[in-house]
C-alpha cells in the first residue's frame, strides 16, 4: 500500500470518527433540550407530544385541586387559553393561584400536562422573561380581537 492510500485512510478513519462523536454530542444535547411553550401555542399544537417541554403562565384563580396523597391539579393561563395540569409531589412554597409558574413535562393523550418539576415566581414583581412575553402577547391577541369584534358591529 502506498503512503498516500494509507494517509487517505487515516483520514477516512478520523473523519468518521469525528462524525461518529459529533453525532453521539447532538444526540444527548437534544435529549437534554427543554423549550418553553405557552397556553396558546399548546392549543395551537405546536408542543411536541413526545417529548419533554417547559410550560410558562400564571395559575388560574379557584383551580388548584388537591387530590390523593400528594396530587395537585390545577390550570395554567396566559390570558388567552388554558391548560390543564397535573403533579404529583410537593409545590414550592411560593406557588399559589394568580402566580407565575413554569412547569416542566409531557403532555399526556388526554392534553393534561404532566408536569415532573413545578417552579413559582420568586416575588410579587418578577416573572420569567417568557412568561411575561407570552402574557402580554396573548393580551396584545385579545385586546386586537376585542377591537375587530367591534368595528364588525
């Protein structure tokens, strides 16, 4: 074998050998990934079903039920729509209704979002930066439908 087939296959070798790990690095990147989604893009179907994603709004007033053991559902809202959710361990002390909260899950086949982390705003003047553009978006949404459902009449 001449010198120059034996350093084009050291070659081939280490190009697939990056590839190989470059792959293997995407891979649990995108597993490790969780993106956030507002009410409004859920009821739009732009969540993905399958996979673990992070659910931003605030918690609906008179929602919050206490079930068995340690089970609580309630709703998530950004003004515009709402999302049923369940979890199943202890709330932080801060989470209470009329709160921002994200949570992080799945949605299950009945659209109630399955939530493994809950998270709540730390005081009365913060809210993620996500939860607050989704919020005023929503509103900008509903403000914009109120004042075309009046120049109709």
């Amino acid at each position: 074998m001449k010198a120059r087939h034996k350093r084009f296959g050291f070659l081939l070798a280490g190009m697939v050998g990056l590839g190989l790990a470059a792959w293997l690095v995407f891979n649990a990147l995108d597993s490790n990934l969780s993106y956030f989604f507002s009410p409004t893009d859920i009821s739009q179907n732009k969540a993905p079903k399958d996979h673990v994603f992070r659910l931003g709004g605030l918690v609906e007033q008179g929602s919050v039920q206490r079930g068995q053991e340690l089970t609580v559902r309630f709703v998530v809202t950004d003004g515009a729509q709402k999302v049923n959710v369940a979890y199943t361990g202890i709330l932080p002390d801060l989470f209470k209704e009329g709160q921002g909260v994200i949570a992080q899950g799945r949605l299950n086949t009945d659209n109630v979002f399955v939530a493994d982390e809950v998270l709540a705003k730390h005081d009365e003047n913060y809210m993620p930066p996500e939860v607050a553009e989704a919020v005023g978006k929503a509103h900008a949404e509903g403000v914009a439908n109120m004042a075309a459902k009046e120049s109709q009449k």
